[in-house]
C-alpha cells in the first residue's frame, strides 16, 4: 500500500504509525515529523528487505500483507522466527 492508496481509504500516515506499538506512545506532532520522512516500499512475495548482519539503513513497517523473519543457522539452514503483519 502506497502513501496514495493510504489516503484513499481515509487513513493518514500518522495515524497508521499510531498503531504501532513501537510508535504508540509518540504524540501527534513528533510522528508528524517523522512521517515527512517516510519512504514507502513495495515489496513482491520472496523479496528480502534486510539481509543478516548487515548494518540497519532503516525502519520497516508492515502497512498490508505479512512478512516472515528467517535467521540462517551456521548450517545454512533458514528458520522462520516470527511474521510481521
């Protein structure tokens, strides 16, 4: 879902970061500035969005669908930790 589809279903970007529980307990006015920098990404099933290890460039919120957290083992061997929705 892009800043566009957001606005046509009646929510505001504020208002969806409100319903995270990370943001929750910002006010207003601060998840106003930090929605002036938000970038949304699409995502197409099977993408990785951040590898293991590497350095954080970002946050990611999941706006629609869901989105598995794997971790590989020493073997190679990935195993799902947990689905962001």
């Amino acid at each position: 879902m892009d800043l566009r589809s957001l606005r046509q279903a009646g929510i505001s970007v504020v208002e969806m970061m409100q319903g995270s529980e990370l943001l929750a307990h910002l006010d207003r006015r601060t998840l106003k500035i930090i929605a002036r920098s938000l970038s949304f990404v699409g995502v197409t099933e099977g993408m990785e969005v951040f590898q293991q290890g590497a350095p954080a460039d970002g946050l990611y919120m999941v706006v629609t669908g869901r989105m598995q957290v794997l971790r590989r083992g020493a073997d190679g061997v990935e195993v799902v930790l947990g689905e962001l929705a």
